[in-house]
C-alpha cells in the first residue's frame, strides 16, 4: 500500500510540474466591435487550487493579438508613462511595437500578431493611434492585483494624458529580453 501511495505522490507532483511548463495561448481581440479596447484588457490565468489566485501569464505562453476594423497596434510602455513608447536611457525604443495594423471594415481580413512572454514580471501596452491611449486603449500583462502598480491605476494614467500625439517612429526590430520575436 505504501509503494502505491508513494508512486501516486510522486506521478500527482510530477504531472503538476509538468503542466505548469505547458505554454499556453491567449487570445487578445484589439478594437473588437469598433471599441477602444482590448478583449481582456489583461492576459491570465488562474489557478483555482489556489487560495487566491493570482492573475498571470506564464513565461513562455504566447500571446496572440487579434486586430480588427480600424487601424490599431500593441506598443510597449511603462506604467509611468503609459501612452509612450517604452525606451531606454539613451532615448531608444526598446519595447514591443505591433506597427499599425489596418482592418477594412467593409472587407476585414484577420491580421494577427503573435508574440511569446519571456518573464513574469508586469508588461504595459498602449495603442498608439492618436488619441487612443488617452480614451483608454491600454493592455497589460501580469500587472499587480493590489499595490500602487494595478491594471486599473495604469488606466487612469493613461486617461489622464493630455494631447492624444501619436508616436510614429518604428524601431520594431529589436531583441527584447521580455518578449520573444513575432511568432506569426
């Protein structure tokens, strides 16, 4: 009897370890319905054995961005300065950057862009068409559930930009430390 104990432990802990390095794929629909928005505004997941649950991405998970009608994009930021592109200290673009992805309303044709998370630490997201961000068309992944740094302070920074400029210049082709390569 012992044995068997032993070896259902031992096959539950190693079936759990091995699910939780199973990517997973999210799905974000950006301007869905002509909305400002992204369809979830966070990516997560829970785990429901927990206590409470915390709301997160796993390293390695792909996120997929489902674009439709209009002309939208999925840029980096930081909580700071959410409706900018995330740079570094010598003013370069060192974030994530969609590019503008135009839908034909009339004639939509599916543009998705994919990309693998390579930490667990809280990732910003804006899109920069002009006057979006500040409506609030923000994204975030892993952000914190409680503290000063949640989703929803995040929001209201982004609401309480001014001006609405758009921020063109395209320095996508980066290697990023936190985001893996478009994966389309």
């Amino acid at each position: 009897m012992k044995l068997f104990l032993y070896a259902y432990t031992g096959l539950a802990v190693f079936s759990s370890a091995f699910a939780a390095v199973v990517p997973k794929t999210h799905l974000v629909n950006v301007g869905p319905n002509g909305q400002l928005v992204y369809d979830p505004p966070l990516s997560m997941f829970y785990f429901p054995d927990v206590p409470h649950p915390r709301q997160f991405t796993n390293k390695g998970d792909v996120v997929k961005f489902i674009f439709h009608p209009k002309n939208h994009t999925v840029t980096e930021s930081s909580f700071d300065s959410p409706c900018s592109k995330l740079r570094d200290s010598h003013g370069r673009n060192i974030g994530f950057d969609s590019g503008f992805q135009p839908v034909d309303p009339i004639h939509p044709v599916e543009k998705i862009v994919s990309v693998r998370v390579l930490t667990k630490d809280p990732l910003w997201f804006y899109c920069r068409q002009t006057g979006h961000c500040s409506k609030g068309m923000v994204f975030a992944i892993n952000p914190p559930t409680k503290g000063a740094h949640t989703f929803g302070a995040f929001k209201k920074k982004a609401l309480a930009t001014a001006g609405g400029k758009r921020d063109d210049d395209e320095d996508t082709d980066l290697e990023l430390p936190h985001l893996g390569p478009h994966i389309d």
